[in-house]
C-alpha cells in the first residue's frame, strides 16, 4: 500500500507566503519556527515551575556547612571559584618541584645560548659584560663609571706630550682606549675581518657608497647581537631570581623548626651560621632586594 500510495501524484506541499504589503516585516513565521518558538518556552515554564516547587518545599531548618562562606550579590547567589579549595602542603611542594625543575631546564638553555653568543662577539670584559658594540665609555673604560687606572710613567712632559698610546701598546688607535681584549697589530691582521668577494670587488672599483653600506649592515648585525646578548643575560638572571625564591618556598614548607632573621647583621649570621654548621641558613630574593634570610634549627641526621 504504501508503494502504491507514493506512486500517486500529490499535489505539491506549499505554505503560504508574506503578503506584499507586510514585506518590510520579513519572512513569513513558518510551522517548524513555530515549534522550535513553543519547545522552547514550554522548556523554560518547566524549569521555572520546578524551582517554585523546590523553593515551596524547602525546609526552613535546611543548613549545609558551605552556606558559611556562600556569598549573594543582589539577590543571586555566586558560585565559589575552582581555585579556592586549598590544596594540601604535600602537593604543593610536589608542584614547587616541578616549577624549580622547569626553571633549570630555561636557565640551563639561555646560559647556552648565551656562551654561544659570547664566543661569536668575542667582545666582552673580564666580568662577561659585552662593551655594547664599541659605542659605550662606561664598558670601553673611557668613561666616568669604569674602575681601576693603567699609569704610565714617561720621562718627562715632553715625552708625556708626545705619548702615543697605541704605539705604546702596539695595537689599533682605534683599541688604545679599552681596558680588556686589546688586541696587538699582529692579532688583528691574523684576525682580520672576512669581507666578502664582490664587496672587495666593489672596494677596487671604487664604489664607496656599496662598501658603506655592507659596513653598517654588519654593524647593525653587531648591535643586534649585543642587544640580544643583554636581553638573555637579564632574563637568566631573573629565571635564577625565581628559582631562588621558589627554592626558598619549597624549604620553608618542609619540616624542621625555623626562624627569619632580622636586622643588619642576618646576612652575617647566615654566613656565619652556614660557616659553622650549626644551623643553616637560607636566602633567595632577586638582585637589589633585601633578602629574606632564615635559619633552621641545626638537626641530627642519621
């Protein structure tokens, strides 16, 4: 039957269209908006009546132990946040853990980026400091913050007038004024800088403007590497900042009795303390930063 009844011709399903005149109201509403429109409003007059009903059976003796910290802001009641269960001081050095292990692997990965970078510049002092590309006198030792002085005794003014430093050391004019890495004129020719054919090929030809131009191309290159070299030695350091200081809050969850030392000698009583081995102290606070400083009740071990 049913095969014989879809053999049939039926006429086609239409619904009616808006009229011309209310086309500024849009399409006509349809059978299928119609029920999704009453699906969804008779939904919501359920949930509503399941909360009078709730709210009408609800025993006016009714107490859980969540309502003491439960909040309500204008009537409705806030829900407490995910983070605001405590989390036990076992898992929490677990995670202070995993946090100091984490910073090693960085700080282990900028200090090798950063003996990398040293070893290409081969431009730093004896501290490690890099002497910004040659454009700084308080790195190069020509300016008002370097320490220390080279005296040179000379015969008389006249020899004192007519004193030529880098005659005297046997390097580049250029070289005369820095405290460290001055190279003598053998090392810079051995270590002449490797120009590239066609620069030397414009050089011959007399193209000054291209060999200036190659010039501050590697200069700028320079620069960049020593802005990049500062940036990673700050960023290893505040990484060994966090470090300390996460290994500080992980000691101080652990057992054993301690107290924080106070005044200007806590320093000197943890050095002390250290030296000694009666007790044993413990500091961590980035550069700059009074550090906190503890001591823990010396302790038999096994």
């Amino acid at each position: 039957m049913s095969s014989l009844r879809n053999a049939v011709q039926r006429r086609p399903y239409k619904e009616r269209a808006q009229p011309k005149a209310r086309e500024q109201l849009g399409l006509l509403e349809k059978h299928k908006d119609y029920t999704l429109r009453a699906r969804d409003y008779n939904a919501k007059q359920r949930r509503v009546k399941a909360l009078r009903d709730k709210a009408a059976n609800r025993n006016p003796e009714e107490f859980y132990f969540g309502m003491v910290r439960a909040r309500t802001k204008e009537g409705v009641h806030q829900l407490a946040p995910e983070g605001s269960k405590p989390i036990a001081p076992r898992a929490m050095r677990a995670l202070k853990a995993q946090d100091a292990a984490y910073l090693a692997v960085r700080g282990a990965a900028e200090s090798k980026k950063i003996a990398r970078l040293r070893a290409a510049l081969h431009r730093f002092d004896d501290a490690g400091e890099p002497d910004g590309g040659g454009g700084s006198g308080e790195l190069d030792g020509t300016g008002a913050g370097a320490s220390g002085t080279h005296t040179i005794f000379v015969d008389g003014p006249a020899a004192a007038a007519a004193f030529d430093a880098a005659e005297h050391f046997g390097t580049a004019p250029e070289l005369a004024a820095r405290r460290f890495n001055r190279l003598r004129t053998e090392d810079l020719a051995a270590k002449a800088v490797s120009v590239p054919r066609e620069v030397r090929a414009l050089a011959d030809a007399g193209d000054v403007r291209a060999v200036d131009r190659w010039v501050s191309g590697v200069r700028k290159r320079q620069r960049a590497s020593y802005a990049e070299l500062e940036q990673r030695v700050g960023r290893e350091a505040r990484i060994r900042a966090d470090a300390e200081r996460i290994e500080l809050q992980r000691q101080l969850m652990g057992k054993g009795a301690k107290k924080k030392l106070r005044g200007a000698g806590a320093a000197a009583a943890a050095a002390a303390a250290s030296g000694a081995g009666a007790g044993e102290a413990r500091v961590g606070a980035p550069s700059g930063v009074p550090r906190r400083v503890f001591k823990w009740k010396p302790e038999r071990k096994r």
